[in-house]
C-alpha cells in the first residue's frame, strides 16, 4: 500500500509542517491534503492563527502549533477587508512564527521534518521558514488557470488591460479576471505576493487535475518552471477531511431529507463561507426558488446577508415552498452533492465548491461573488460546459427560469451528462495509475529528497 513514496514511513524525514491561511476555502484543502500525507505515513504539525482556529479535539493524530495572530474583532465581510486581513495576518504571525518554529525544528531535531507545506497567501510564512532554511512547498487552493492569470497580472495591469478592457489569456474575458476592487494597490499586493511566495518555494501543490485543466497545467508549467503537482480532486483522496475541519456545524438533517427525494430532483444552493448578498438579493433569490416549483436545500449561513448582519428569508416563503425545500445554515456539502437526489448546485463558483461538484456529476448555476469565482464560472460554462451563469442584476423571473433551465430543461441534462464525464475522469484520476494518484508518489519523492 506504501509503493508510491514509499520511503515516506522511514525514521528519517518523517515530519511535514503545514500553514493553512484561516479560511474554510482554504483550510478545507490543507487538511485533505494533510489526510493524504499522514495515510503516507508522515507525522503532521499543523501552524495556525488564533483567527478561526481549527478544533485539535476532532484531529487527535495531528500535533497543532497555535501562533498568536494579536487579531479581535468580527471575520471580515467585503471583499477589500478580506484583502487587508490577509495581509495583516501576514505581518501580525512573522515574528511569532518565526519563535514557535524555530522550538518546533530544536525539538525535532537532524533532518525529522522534510518540509513546510504553505498556504499561498502567507509570503511571511514561506520567507520565515526559508531564513530557518526549512524548505519550503505552497498550496495554491484555486485552479491552475487562476495561477497563470495571478501569474501575468503585473504584465496585465502593465499593458492597461487591468483595471480595463481587454485580455490575452482566453477563454477569459477581463469580466472573469479577478477585480481590483475600492482598495487596487492592496489587491495588486495580495496577487503579487501569491506569486512571490510561489517562486521562492521549492514546489506547488494545486488542487486541480489533469483532465480538468491539461492545457492549463502545461501553460503553467512553462510559465514558472519549477515542480507543479496536481493531485485533485484532493477530497476524493481525504473524503472525511473537510468534516473534520468544518468550522460551523455541518447540519446533517438535511441528508435524511435527502433521502426521501426522488433521483436527480433537488437543486442545492450554497454560497460557501464567504460571498456575501444583499438585501435585496436574497429577496429575489428566495422568490426565484420559490416560483420554480423545484425542490430545494438551501445553505443560508448567518451573515449571508451583509449589511446589517441580520439575514432573513422573506415572510411568506417558508409557507409557499411547505413540504418541498428545506434550509440549514451550513450542509456536509461533499454528502449532500454525492446523494443521488440531487439534480444541480447554484453555487458562488468557489474552486473547492466547484471541485466537489464536478467530481459528483452535479451541473451548475454559477453566481460568482469575488476573487477567482468570475473565472470559474467562465470555465463551468465555456469550457467544461457543465453549467452557465446567472448573470446581471438578480430577479425573481430570472432566477426561476435559470433554475427550470439547470434542473428540469434538456440543456440541463446535457450539462449533467458532461459533468457525468468529468466525474469519471475525476475517478481515473485519482486512482493509483492515474495522473493524481502519480503526481502524490513524485510529491512525497520530491519532499524526501528536498
Ligand atoms: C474561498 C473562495 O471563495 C474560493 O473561490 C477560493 O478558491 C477558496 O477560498 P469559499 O468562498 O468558502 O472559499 O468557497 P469554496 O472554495 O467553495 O469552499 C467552501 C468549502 O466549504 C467547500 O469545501 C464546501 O464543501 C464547504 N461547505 C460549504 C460546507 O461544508 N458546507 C456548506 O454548507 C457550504
């Protein structure tokens, strides 16, 4: 069972470190790929921030490694505040990781720990770790084709595309690229300090795989030469990893509602942890599922809503849609999108929602928020054709006609066929001989031999 990167469980090397930025988009991954090493036998230390610490109680085989973060107050809500906050926590855990690193690597004395595993966007870390001269691989959560734009931003933005018109990295369009936003230097900060910290490492690690994005890895690969491996889907290699480090309660209810559906006739709806709606939105996407007689479980997590913090389904609508939807504030998504009575997602288009969807055979209705998720939308409806867009200004009429489109239309069932596929290869994949499968034996060779 050890015949790829075998030598992992020998005495020596046998520690790895890792440093998930404090998002569940991003914690979700590191964790599963935390499963994955510690299934290889690696013993695992987890860094983290006081900001959204994770729960050692429910990872008992994982030594955690608290990092004081000097950060209080309320998660952050707007895009711009997501921005800063990162780079606060940037500064804010240099010189205490820097401390509790350095006790980690005099307790684990010689050459125990073969490396540091880093989140992306915590350029400190990496820098930190390689002054300590611990060798240093990145996790980047999104896909491989949001790295290569992270990549030719500062030539973008050089060449006026950005914040304007025009692209030369098809099939995007500029609407699809990430948005600078109110606060444009701190984003053009962020993105060039993904690419810092990707460059100073010694590998990357991408949650992708190869029959979703060949093209784009090869791009990439050219692009950065130096070692890239995609081992996605990586919660199909850690199935209970993202349970596990859920940081609200998974309401697990809703399976059992599941279970009384018919195949293939519920609509999921779930904007994951972050993307935030107004008012107003919600008000028309409450109507709009409503009005399309579909069944529905919806995830309305508290804050959805922004302004006020006060997030409420509008009077009326849990009447009109009695005995045919359900809503929970957060769901076991991975189950949920695995249960036979599930017919489509509408999703922000996270790339680990958008993962977990396509591996599941689940099409799409994309409605993305910020970040990467206008990208992924392109790709969930140009490329992969497994879903489309609801785009501009959201209304109950065209909500309810996306919906019907998505779940009951013949469109729909071609998307879900398409998706059918890609959840196949999705599965080849990650089998022993597949391409993921592969690229985890020449990760774990690669962090041996570092
Ligand atoms: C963020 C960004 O939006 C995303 O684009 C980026 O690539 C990673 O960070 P988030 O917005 O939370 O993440 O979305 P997503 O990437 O989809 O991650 C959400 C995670 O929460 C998924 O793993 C999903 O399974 C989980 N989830 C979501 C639940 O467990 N329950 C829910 O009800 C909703």
């Amino acid at each position: 069972t050890m015949a790829l990167g075998g030598s992992a469980v020998a005495g020596r090397r046998r520690h790895v470190l890792l440093f998930p930025l404090a998002y569940q988009g991003h914690i979700n991954p590191m964790f599963r790929l935390a499963g994955i090493l510690h299934g290889r036998g690696f013993a695992v230390t987890v860094f983290h921030t006081h900001f959204n610490a994770p729960d050692p109680s429910r990872h008992p085989e994982y030594r955690f490694v608290p990092i004081p973060d000097g950060m209080s107050g309320p998660a952050p809500v707007a895009i711009e505040d997501v921005v800063s906050h990162i780079l606060a926590l940037n500064a804010a855990c240099e010189a205490p990781f820097r401390d509790r690193l350095a006790a980690v690597l005099e307790e684990y004395s010689g050459d125990a720990v073969a490396c540091i595993i880093v989140d992306t966007h915590l350029l400190s870390m990496v820098e930190v770790a390689t002054k300590l001269s611990v060798r240093t691989l990145v996790l980047r959560t999104g896909s491989a084709a949001c790295l290569s734009c992270f990549v030719a931003y500062p030539l973008l933005i050089k060449r006026g595309y950005l914040p304007v018109q025009g692209t030369e990295l098809p099939p995007y369009r500029v609407r699809d690229l990430m948005q600078l936003g109110k606060r444009h230097d701190l984003t053009c900060k962020l993105l060039e300090r993904v690419v810092e910290a990707v460059k100073a490492s010694s590998g990357i690690i991408l949650n992708t795989f190869d029959a979703l994005e060949r093209r784009e890895l090869v791009k990439l690969r050219r692009d950065l030469d130096m070692p890239v491996f995609d081992i996605g889907p990586l919660h199909l290699f850690s199935p209970a990893a993202a349970a596990e480090s859920s940081l609200l309660r998974q309401d697990r209810r809703c399976l059992k509602w599941l279970d009384a559906r018919p195949a293939a006739s519920v609509l999921y709806v779930s904007f994951g942890s972050l993307a935030c709606m107004s008012a107003r939105d919600l008000v028309e996407t409450a109507w709009g599922i409503a009005g399309s007689g579909v069944p529905f479980l919806w995830v309305v997590r508290p804050g959805l809503v922004a302004a006020d913090g006060l997030t409420r389904l509008p009077d009326g609508f849990e009447e009109a849609t009695r005995g045919r939807g359900m809503v929970v504030e957060w769901a076991p998504q991975e189950e949920v999108l695995r249960h036979a009575a599930v017919a489509g997602f509408w999703t922000h288009g996270g790339w680990n929602s958008t993962t977990e969807s396509v591996c599941e055979g689940v099409p799409m209705l994309c409605r993305p928020h910020f970040g990467d998720q206008m990208g992924n939308a392109r790709y969930v409806e140009h490329v992969w054709r497994v879903g489309f867009e609801v785009a501009g200004a959201l209304e109950r009429g065209g909500v309810e006609a996306a919906i019907r489109r998505l779940v009951t239309g013949s469109e729909g069932a071609e998307m879900r066929a398409r998706a059918g596929e890609l959840k196949k290869a999705a599965k080849e994949c990650t089998g022993e001989a597949g391409s993921s499968g592969l690229a985890i034996g020449k990760l774990i060779d690669h962090m041996l031999a570092l």
